[in-house]
C-alpha cells in the first residue's frame, strides 16, 4: 500500500462529548516523520483546558450521574462496542498513526487490533468485581466494597499511543472511574479518531476527556490537578521522576509509571543460532528502536559469539527501510528530530567507546529521520551504550561465559522492564526466569503480549503494573463498612 488518502477528521480537544477549540486559540502540528511535512494542526490545551476537562469529569463522575447510575453490564456493552467500532475503523486509526509515527503500517493495524482486544478483555470484568464479607461475631456485619476511586489523569507517549490509551482506559472505564487523556504531542491525530469513537459507542458524556498538548504545559497541569486522584503515565524516567513530585506538591494523587528499559536478552549456546539471531534482530529493531521493551543488551555465549555477531550482521544489512506504507518495509523513520539526534548521539559515543561497529551507524538518506540498523559487538558493561536507553535501533552485542555471571550482569541496570533467554535447556530457562529482577520475561520469544498478563516494571522501569486483573486495583478503593447489629430483645 503506498501513502493512502486519510481523512483527518478530529483535531480538537474532546470534553463533554464535544470536539471544541483550545481556550487560548493556539494550534499545535503533527509532523509526518518520513518527510518531515506537517499531517494536521491541532487545539493545543493547556492549563484552562486541562481545568475544564477535569471539571467535565468530575461531574460525570458524581454520585446520580449517568454513568455512576449505570449497571456494570452496561458498562461491559459500551466496552465491547467501543471495540467493535474500533476494529471497524481499524485500517483508518493505523493509516493515521503511521502518518504521525512512521511506523510500519501493518504493524499499527496489528497494534489497533490488540487495543480493540484489551478493551474486550476489560468488558468481562465490569460485573465480577466485588467485595467480600468479612469473619466477625454475631453482633455486627463487616463488608468490604471495591469503589471506583474518580477522575483519572493518564498521559501516554507516541510509540505505542493506541495500544497504550487500552492499556489505561480499559481498566479505568471497567470499574467505573472517569478518564481525562494527554496524547503525546507525536501522536494525537490517531488519538482522537478512538476518542471520537467512545461518543459513537454511547459513553456519557464527561466520562472520556482529551486534551492534547504539549507535556510542560498541559501534562504537567494533569499532574498537577488537585481533582486529578491517579495518574498513569507512560514515558521516560525523567518525566515520570516530574510527575512524582507533582503529585507529592499537590494532592499525593496516587501513581502508576510504566517507564524506560535496558532490557538483556540472554542467548545459551545450545541453541538454533540462526533461530536465536532473528528472535534477537526483532527484539531491538522492531519500531525502529523505539519499544520501551526494547532488548538493547544481546548477551551471547562466547562459543557461538562469532557466528551470531556475524548473521545478526548479515541480517541487519538486509533490513528494508523505506515507506512505511509499502508492506515490504521492515523500518520506517524515528519518530521526530529530537528522538532522532538522541539515537545519532549514542551511536557516535558508541563509535568513540572502543565497541566495534558492525553494521548502520549512519542516517539513511537526508530527509526523513531514517537510521541504519546499527550493530556494535565487543560491548561491554561499562560502555554508555551498555547502560543507557537509546531508544533507536542500535543492537549492542556482549559475550559471556558463565550463566550464573551472566544473571548477574543482566540484573546490573537501573532498570527492570524486560528480559529475554534462548535456550532449550529447561533448567536455564527457569533459572534466569526466577533470578532476573524485571517485571516480563520472555523465554525463546520476545516482547509478546496478552490482555490478562500484567504488564510493568522492577526498579526506576515503573511503579505498578498495567493489563490483566492487576491493573483493576489502580482504580479502585477498598471501604471498609463495619455495621453494628441491633442485640434481639
Ligand atoms: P516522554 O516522557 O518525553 O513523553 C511521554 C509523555 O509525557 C508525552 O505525552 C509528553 O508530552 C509527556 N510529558 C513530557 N513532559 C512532561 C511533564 N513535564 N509533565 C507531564 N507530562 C509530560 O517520553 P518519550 O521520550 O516521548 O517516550 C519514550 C520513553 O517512554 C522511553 O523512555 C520509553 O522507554 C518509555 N516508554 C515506556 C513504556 C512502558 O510501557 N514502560 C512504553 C512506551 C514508552
């Protein structure tokens, strides 16, 4: 398919089930990271808007409002209409974010597809969320209920923004909360098509706010809000250290943070060495880098090392970069210029470090935020390269020995998002599963995801977990009620 003609509907900010202008009248422009070309101008919220949308959703989320005075079936029906209309539009929502992102088409249509399936997973648990009944003597009766805890601030990055904005909205919308979003600035066209679609489905209005905008000014005023109770983010360490202290000066919101990663992925000497190098090659180049998941440590057993560095080579060298919309592209542009030099930058330290450059290393072409895939071997732990998140597609391929050692070196990070081995040896297997201190781990796979399984972080990787049951109880508050009982007479 090459650059299709997509109908950029929604460029405002969503409140109250409306598409409006931003109160200041700014605009804000999605770049197309192939040609560097603006797709749309869009409302640019800050402050005043970011106000009005947490009024909008505080008020929805009163008590005899409509949605609080909804059944929790019902609300299982709008999730699976959400859904439904989702995968309706599917092929539009991930022209849309390929234009924003670059990323390869039929990898945004897959991504759409899982947020379309994240949502239907919510909708089974709307109604089987319960208290319990607690053991007491005869003279009182002590119940606990689970309660939707209110207004909710979510602000999600650009490299996943569909897939993300299911992550946070499914759980939060299944138990009752409302929602008031921060689209990256990267990505907020695609953003607001699903936005538009959660009016389709029938969500009263307030329940679902957007406000796109910048992340100093609108994400910090979510972070800030003092009518804000959660705030999930997705991004970098950095921010995600800001939105802490945002919420210890305003109202001590409660925090989930899923964040950055360097993650290892361990490679046994009895494997398929050609299996191991293309499991190895998409598990760092896919999206360009730009996967939080990333696995940016290949660490390889000495015995094979040579002839792993050599195929993962050979097959970097093959990777086809181009138009995202040609179905035979493996690897569209980064994202933006910032994103863009950040990369340019680590591989130049990566050059200067004494690791050895294999393959890329360079810009493809001059317009276009395109990198070559880049492999560097020799790495070791000590290098920058080794221990900073790039966050582009940079391999960095180290040796090892020993199993027991290489553990440790694997755990020897700041970070603790995710973690990968390949090895027919089952007891490796379950070794390194147990002692890797990161909260996904992969075994003869990489980066595969489910709507039950929780997803998060160890360590500065994140606070909480995402996806499955364990993302309900970000939303939720326990209340204890404890009800005397009046003696017989
Ligand atoms: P970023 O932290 O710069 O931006 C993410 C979001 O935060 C954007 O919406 C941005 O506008 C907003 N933001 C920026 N400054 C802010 C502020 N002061 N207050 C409030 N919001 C603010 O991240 P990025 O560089 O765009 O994204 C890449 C990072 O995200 C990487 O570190 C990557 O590992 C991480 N990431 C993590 C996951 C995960 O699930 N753990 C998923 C995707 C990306």
């Amino acid at each position: 398919m090459a650059n299709p003609k997509v109908v950029i509907k929604y460029k405002k900010i969503f409140i109250n089930n409306e598409f409006v202008d931003s109160k200041s009248g700014k605009t804000f422009p999605s770049i197309n990271p192939v040609n560097e070309s603006v797709v749309a101008e869009i409302a640019e919220g800050d402050k005043a808007d970011v106000d009005a949308a947490v009024h909008a959703a505080k008020s929805a989320f009163e008590h005899g409002s409509e949605w609080r005075s909804l059944q929790p079936a019902q609300r299982a029906i709008l999730l699976n209409k959400l859904a439904d209309l989702i995968d309706r539009d599917a092929e539009q929502i991930a022209n849309i974010q390929t234009l924003e992102n670059g990323k390869p088409y039929v990898q945004s249509f897959g991504e759409v597809k899982i947020a379309a399936n994240i949502f239907r997973y919510y909708a089974g648990w709307c109604d089987k969320i319960y208290g319990e009944t607690l053991p007491t003597d005869d003279g009182q009766l002590v119940i606990t209920r689970k309660e939707p805890i209110g207004v909710i601030g979510q602000i999600t990055p650009w490299n996943a923004p569909i897939a993300l904005l299911a992550f946070k909205w499914g759980p939060a919308l299944a138990v009752g909360c409302t929602v008031v979003l921060k689209p990256a600035e990267q990505t907020p066209l695609c953003t607001l098509h699903v936005t538009a679609l959660t009016k389709e489905a029938g969500f009263p209005k307030g329940v679902i706010n957007v406000v796109p905008g910048y992340g100093p000014t609108a994400g910090a005023a979510v972070s800030e809000h003092p009518d804000i109770v959660r705030i999930a983010f997705t991004g970098s360490v950095e921010v995600g250290k800001k939105i802490m202290i945002a919420s210890g000066n305003s109202n001590l919101k409660r925090v989930t943070l899923e964040l950055g990663g360097k993650s290892p992925l361990v490679i046994c000497d009895d494997v398929n060495v050609d299996e191991a190098v293309k499991i190895a090659h998409e598990a760092i180049f896919a999206n360009s880098g730009q996967i939080c998941v990333a696995a940016s440590r290949t660490y390889v057993h000495s015995k094979i090392y040579d002839e792993f560095v050599k195929k993962s080579k050979e097959l970097a060298l093959k990777r086809k970069l181009g138009d995202p919309f040609d179905s035979t592209v493996a690897q569209g542009p980064q994202v933006d210029k910032e994103i863009f030099d950040r990369a340019m930058n680590y591989i130049k330290i990566g050059k200067e470090s004494g690791a050895k450059l294999e393959a890329g290393g360079e810009r493809l072409g001059t317009v276009g935020y395109y990198i070559k895939p880049t492999i560097f071997s020799n790495v070791t732990d000590d290098m920058v390269i080794a221990r900073e998140e790039i966050f582009g597609p940079v391999q960095q391929i180290l040796k090892y020995d020993n199993f027991d050692d290489v553990i440790k070196r694997a755990n020897n990070t700041t970070y603790g998002l995710g973690a990968g081995i390949i090895t027919n040896d089952i007891n490796k297997a379950l070794k390194f599963s147990q002692a890797v201190e990161s909260g996904n781990v992969w075994v003869n796979q990489y980066a595969s995801l489910l709507p039950s399984a929780p997803f998060g972080g160890y360590k500065q990787s994140g606070i909480g977990r995402e996806l499955g049951a364990d993302a309900l109880e970000n939303y939720l508050e326990t209340k204890t009620i404890l009800i005397k009982l009046t003696p017989p007479a």
